[in-house]
DNA sequence: AGAAAAATTGTCCAATTGGTCAAAAAACTC
DNA sequence: GAGTTTTTTGACCAATTGGACAATTTTTCT
C-alpha cells in the first residue's frame, strides 16, 4: 500500500535499512525530525554517517520512509471495526487495540504526534484521503448503529477523535503521566483500559437520555 | 509564583521582551525548541538577532521564560474546581475552560504538548511536584464526591488526564481534526462540546452500574 | 582464487546555527 | 543641548549539521 518496498533487496540491505530504521525511529520520536541529526541516527544505529547515507540518500528519506512504513500499521485497528458485529464490542475492542498500540509502541505514537503537531508536512496528504475515507465509512457504521438503535445518540468523528485522544496520550503524555502516577507499568494501564472501558459503556450505551 | 518577573524594567524593555516572547510561542509551537531558531524568532517578531540576544541572553532562556510565563495559566483552570459546587457541574466546567483554552490558545498548548513529547526538559520539576499536588487535592475532593454518592465510582486521576486529552486533542492535533472535518471552527467547538459534555454527564452521573 | 560488485569509512565541505563584540544610533537626564 | 546611558546593529566566529567523494574493505559470483 505505502510503496513497493522492499523489491530486489540483498539480505545485508535488508538488514541494514532495518537497523537504520530502528533506530531511526528511537531518535525521530526522541527529537522530533529538526531535531534528530544523522549523528545521533549513526550513533543509534551502530554504523558510521556515510554508511548510512548509502542506505537513505538524505535525512529526510529515512523519515519519510520510517513514517510511511508505520502509516499502514497504524490505522489497521480501524479496519478491524466490523459492521456485523456487537456494536460495543467492536468499539471496545478498538480501544483497547488503541491502548495496547500505546502501550507497546509509544514511539511510535510519539513520531505521529510530532509529525501532526508540527503540520503534518509528510502525512498530510494521507490524512486529508486514506484516513478520512476510512474513517468516513467507519463513522456511517456508527451512524447506522445509532438508527437501529444498538447506540447511544453520539456524534461518530468525535467519537473516534476522543478514543484517539484518550489512548494516545497514555504513549505521548507518559512523562506527564508518570509525575502524577507512581505505579508500575502494567498497574497503570490496567487502570487506564478499566476506566476507558467504564467511560466508553456509559458513552455508547442506547438507553439513558 | 513562576519568577520575580518584569520588576525594574523600562517601558522598552517590556514591550521588547513582550514581542520577542510572543513571536518566540510562534516559532516555538510550530517548530519545537529544537527546531525553532533565532533567526526565525528574529523574523517573527522584527529585531535583529543581536537585539533579541540583548534581551535574552540564549535561546534556550527565551524558551524557559516563554513556557514558564505560561505555566500558571495552564494550569488556572483547575484551581477554580470548587469543593463546595455541584460536583457535575464543576467538572463540566472544568471541561469547558479547557476546551475553550484549547480554541484560543492553540499555540500555547502545542507548546506544551511538544515539550513533554519530547521529555520535558524544562517542566518535569514542576509536573512532578507543583502539577502533582494540586491534582493529588482535587482528586481527593472527587473521591469525597463519589463517597457521597454524588458522583459515578470513577478514577479520579484517569478522569483529568481522559479530560486534558479530550480538549487538548482539539488544539495540538488540530491538523487531523481539519483533514477529516470541513467545518467552520465555531462549528467545531460547538460540536466537540456538546460530545464531551455528554460523555462527561453519562460517566459521571451516580446512577447506574 | 580472482574479478566484479557491493559495502564501508576517513576526510572534507558548504550552509546553518547560536552567540560575540565593538561601534553607531537613539533615548534619557540634567 | 551636551553628556550619559541604553538600545540597536553589522560584521564576525566557532560549532554543528547534512551531505559529497574517493579510497579501502568486504562480499558475491564464477
């Protein structure tokens, strides 16, 4: 879907566009784009700045690829939101799909927020298309979910920018979180999904006013 | 509370310490610390580079003063969280001042969200202690509510930072939020209001499970 | 093994960057 | 309005940065 990747590759290339972009995306996340250097990348990586530049003709190359390779990944759990099934369930189980992602890969959480923060100026386009039509269909899901009356009356965008907002920021806020919260990993995000979970049911839920 | 602040300063150097911090939250919001240069400020704001190294002796002391100048306001709004009102109504109030700052204070907030993205340099100190303390006092006072059986048995940790990601959302991601809604911005926060306002009033209420 | 191709690196460069400094200009004081 | 202080700026500098390149080393292929 993102680019032909990967084609005619050698295994050493394969291999060392990997690690490049490991670590690429450590220092991304870290630093954000401006402020990532090749050095800190080279450092990361374990190889030298000409060797990396081999692999990725500029700086803005392993960006763009470590991004795009993650796009893909990112909005899958949207995908997995199927219109047959239990209404709550589906919307649960894309929570808690959102929350595990932070939890297991707040990098790259982190590279995405930098990159919406700071204008989106590679993924823009993708937003603006790929996502706003997946999300489009998905929000006309809820809408019919609502009509048959198996949701509550809830505006679908909203819906979805607040479990977004809600999972991302236990991956984007972790500094913040973990000044006020003194627990261990595992405590805080069994607390988060009970209380995500809490919030969700009551939101979702088609009785009350 | 912050620092002793402008004390004996000369009407020039006020104003000129109030542009130069005014175009720095320009530069400094879109760009980060990193990625935000002098240069950039210079042109922002109309002086010289050297005049601006005048004022502030480096970069990063533009920075300090311009996110600390900010702090106390950030965090206002939660000290106006009342023991003595209606519990849901505090809390929806608290909702919509930070929803509000959000819409007008965009900047400032994508401010703050890049510097604890990227570790929070600069404020950790105060997230872990002054942040810490008055969230500690306020989620005592939601704990009394729930034992009064006023509020819904919730986290009360878990409900600031669901909160703080909702409306922040708004702001920080705003780039997201316009790809996939064409709205007027009005329009928006009208919208967004009257979602988060309903979830906060289905989470909270005391009644049901 | 030996030739060819691929991978790696030391060295270098130009542009950008944060910051200095002395001199000029403007503002203030009496 | 002369003298003093404050403000402003042009010119400059050293460090960092992204990147180029030729030479060397390693791998691959026959």
């Amino acid at each position: 879907m993102t680019l032909a990747a990967n084609k005619n590759l050698s295994r050493i290339q394969k291999e060392k566009r990997s690690t490049i972009k490991k670590a690429a995306l450590e220092v991304f996340a870290e630093y954000g784009l401006r402020g990532a250097t090749l050095d800190k990348i080279a450092i990361a990586s374990g190889l030298t700045k000409p060797n990396i530049l081999y692999y990725y003709s500029s700086k803005d190359k392993i960006y763009f690829d470590v991004l795009s390779g993650l796009l893909d990944e990112w909005v899958a759990p949207l995908h997995e939101i199927s219109p047959n099934g239990d209404p709550i369930e589906e919307l649960l189980g894309y929570m808690r799909a959102k929350l595990t992602m932070s939890k297991q890969k707040p990098q790259e959480s982190k590279l995405f927020a930098t990159e919406i923060l700071h204008g989106a100026p590679l993924t823009q386009n993708v937003l603006a298309t790929s996502l706003k039509k997946t999300l489009d269909e998905k929000v006309a899901v809820i809408n019919k979910w609502i009509s048959e009356k198996k949701l509550a009356h809830v505006n679908g965008y909203h819906l979805f920018f607040s479990i977004w907002a809600m999972t991302q920021h236990y991956a984007d806020f972790d500094i913040q979180v973990r000044s006020i919260l003194d627990q261990s990993e595992d405590d805080l995000f069994k607390d988060a999904e009970e209380y995500l979970t809490s919030v969700l049911l009551r939101t979702l839920d088609a009785k009350a006013p």
